[in-house]
C-alpha cells in the first residue's frame, strides 16, 4: 500500500459505519513498523514509561543562571518515579535525570547528552511504550525563522545569533519534533516550562520570559506531527515574583500541587488529560495571587485517548512538599505630615530595613519593590511631623484592604522608630516568632 512507510512507525484507525451512515462508537487503532518483526513479538508485552527530565538553573558563566529550573525538574521527577513505579513496576519505569544539581557529567543537560538520551529511547521504546519529556530552562525564539529554541546548558548568554549559533547550544522545535516522531511509543506528553528569570527581563528576551505566538505554532506543529500532548508554560513579565513567592515555577507547582489529590482520578491515577485540564486552570490562580497573568498552553492531538502516567497512594501524595504562599510585603509610603512629601526618606530606610530581614526569617515573606495589587499582601502607609520632643510618626498596617495595625510613636532616633514598626509587622506575619 503506498501510504503505508517500511521501517516506520504507522498507524491504522478501523471506522465501522452502520447502513445509514452512522459511525459506531468504538473506533480501532492498530500501531504497526512494517519491517521490524521483533516490534510483533513484543506487542503483548507489558508498557514501559520512559521519563526524561530536563531543569537547566546553571548555564555557563552567571548572566543567565536560574533559580528553581533545575529544583522543579527534581521535585517532579521525585513524583512521578514514585507514582510510574506504582503504576508500572520499579522494573518498567527508565527515568532519565538531567539537571544542573548533579556532578554526574553524562547526565549533565548539554545538547550532545539530551540527544544521546533520546537515541537511547529511540532504540528501546516499542508502540505500547509512554514517554513523558518535561523541560526546565531558557526559552526564546529566532523572528526569522519563527521556531521555538530551548536553550541547553552550553548557552552563556540570553540570545543566539542565528541558525547556526543555535545549533551549538539549543534544541528548536524541529528537532524536538523529529525526536518524537522517532519514538515508537504512541502515548507521548511534553511539559515544557521554557521561562526566563525577572532579573532578566532587560529587552534581550524578545518573549518577555515565555513562548510568543511564533513558538506557540511551533510547539502545535509537534502535536500535529508526532500525536504528542503539549503542555506550555504562556506568556508573562513577572516571573520572578512567581517562583519567589512558592520557590517554584507555576507550572510545575500546579502539576505537584495537582498531584496531591486534586488532579487526580479517582484520587490516585495520574491521568494526562485530567491533570493537564486541572493545571491550566490552577496556574491563572495562582498568578492572579501574586498580581500577574499567565494561561498555560494545553496542545491535544486529535482522537486523543487519554493514558495514566502513575499512581499515588494516600501516603505518596502526602510526602509531595510544597511551599504554601509566602506574604508579600508591599513598599511602604510616608509623607511629611505637612509638604505630603518624604524629605526624610523614611519609606526608604524602612523598605531597606525590612528586605534585610529576610534572612532572619529565612525568606519567608517576599518583598514587591514597586506598586502593584497583589492577594495576601501587607502595606504600611503613614505621616510623620517633627514635635519639640522628637519626631511624631502615625502609621496604619493593612493586609489586603484590612487594617490591622493603628500606631503612633513619637521617637527622637528615626532608626528606633523604624525597628519598632518593622517588630509590630514581623509580629503580625509570625506570631509564633514572639
């Protein structure tokens, strides 16, 4: 048959239509490589699932080192070899780690070690097979070309200059898509959280810290060719508010957090498509929390038939650590009581004061240098007037819209006045610190 392809991967869909035309429900998917007589002799054979986890956070030099990529990629990896070993036997689950915490340099996230894995899988996986593909990292795309480059370990800085230099040290969706396409097993997702860090958020990155539409068509054209479930991290500004806030990626505290019990079915199976549906509408949840916007990118292949990925029990979802919220503390405001201006510079010193206790508290609250409507969130506005005795200062804390804290302090050395509000705040976050 000439559209069937010798020594490649086919697929057969079977329709049954009954005499008035109408398709009957159970359509029939037959996966065969015309060739390959040991794929026949292997098509009873118990699926494997092969997961390759990749979180770039330590790229060459120090101008664009992250700080959770590779956290992420460990914290799910940890998850899903426990719930795939569940579901699969430790036996038929291959877990391949590559991220910048490890000093195993074969499994360090270069370009040649990601391509050696894939080969690796290529050569092993047979049709009945999973394989799940999740990255960590550097994202940005080349307007030439229009295609989505993930940037591997060997990048030292936040641009390519061109095809060729992108060859060295990125993968682009082509390539990724001729991997897939490449890997027997039919059951395929790729969970991409391609973002940049906020302190870099200095115009070289052309998408802002995610995938522009140019990329998004990229990565649907992996779907489109391969069958492949896509699962993108969108575009947004703030990132670095969103993994302050949880030490986390959004993308891959939803997934963890979905994990837990409420992505799940029936409360224990990892189901792609469920999960996927809960993560796309928990992300905007919790960036709406930390005053941004971000929708991840949910690609289905068409007759999508939806497939576990592992299972959890009751004890496996309760060892899953995640951080809750942190408060944010918004930047003080405090004006002279008369010029309505803070010739004292008040608001800076008390801002200074209170970023340099986080690490007394061990960074438990995040600090917002500029304005901004963000949930579980503390503000300090107040005046000042200078009074024969010392300086007057009148104060309110509010959390959110609240006010909590009414206060009035009348204090010759600003520096005193200061400690005394920054305690009174600190007081109200962590009662259980006094």
């Amino acid at each position: 048959n000439p559209y069937i392809v010798p020594n490649d991967l086919n697929r057969l869909t079977i329709e049954a239509y009954n005499q008035y035309g109408f398709a009957l429900k159970n359509r029939q998917n037959v996966i065969f490589i015309p060739g390959k007589e040991e794929e026949k002799a292997s098509a009873s054979a118990q699926p494997r699932l092969y997961s390759m986890f990749i979180g770039i956070s330590d790229y060459r030099g120090d101008k664009i080192d992250l700080n959770f990529a590779a956290k992420d990629a460990t914290d799910f990896a940890d998850v899903i070899e426990v719930a795939g070993a569940s579901y699969y036997g430790p036996d038929q689950h291959v877990v391949y780690r590559m991220t910048t915490d490890t000093n195993n340099q074969n499994l360090w996230p270069t370009k040649h070690n990601i391509e050696r894995v894939f080969s690796e899988i290529i050569n092993e996986a047979h049709p009945q097979d999973i394989l799940l593909i999740y990255f960590a990292g550097h994202g940005l795309d080349l307007e030439e070309d229009e295609e989505f480059y993930f940037m591997t370990a060997e990048a030292d800085r936040p641009y390519i200059d061109g095809p060729e230099e992108a060859a060295d040290m990125t993968l682009s969706t082509s390539e990724l898509a001729g991997f897939f396409k490449q890997v027997s097993a039919m059951r395929q997702l790729f969970v991409v959280d391609a973002c940049h860090s906020g302190n870099l958020a200095n115009g070289l990155f052309s998408s802002g810290g995610k995938i522009k539409t140019e990329g998004i068509r990229a990565l649907d054209q992996v779907k489109d060719r391969t069958g492949v479930y896509v699962l993108a991290s969108s575009e947004g500004e703030e990132v670095s508010y969103e993994s302050s806030a949880l030490e986390q990626g959004l993308l891959t505290y939803s997934l963890l957090f979905g994990m837990k019990g409420a992505g799940l079915q029936d409360g224990e199976f990892v189901d792609v498509i469920n999960m996927l549906q809960f993560v796309k509408q928990k992300v905007p949840e919790l960036a709406s929390d930390i005053g941004q916007k971000q929708i991840p990118i949910l690609q289905i292949p068409v007759d999508a038939n939806s497939f576990f990925i592992g299972r959890l029990s009751a004890e496996d979802k309760g060892n899953i650590e995640l951080n809750s919220a942190k408060p944010i503390l918004l930047a003080s405001n405090f004006q002279n009581e008369e010029s309505l201006i803070d010739e004292m510079h008040f608001s800076v010193y008390l801002d200074e004061k209170i970023k340099a206790l986080r690490k007394e508290y061990d960074n438990k609250f995040l600090v917002v240098e500029r304005g901004g409507f963000f949930n579980n969130a503390y503000s300090i506005y107040g005046r000042y007037s200078d009074t024969e005795d010392g300086t007057r200062y009148t104060y309110k804390i509010f959390h959110n819209d609240k006010e909590i804290i009414n206060g009035s302090l009348l204090e010759a050395d600003m520096g005193l006045a200061i400690e005394k509000i920054t305690d009174q705040l600190l007081g109200e976050l962590f009662p259980e610190n006094n």
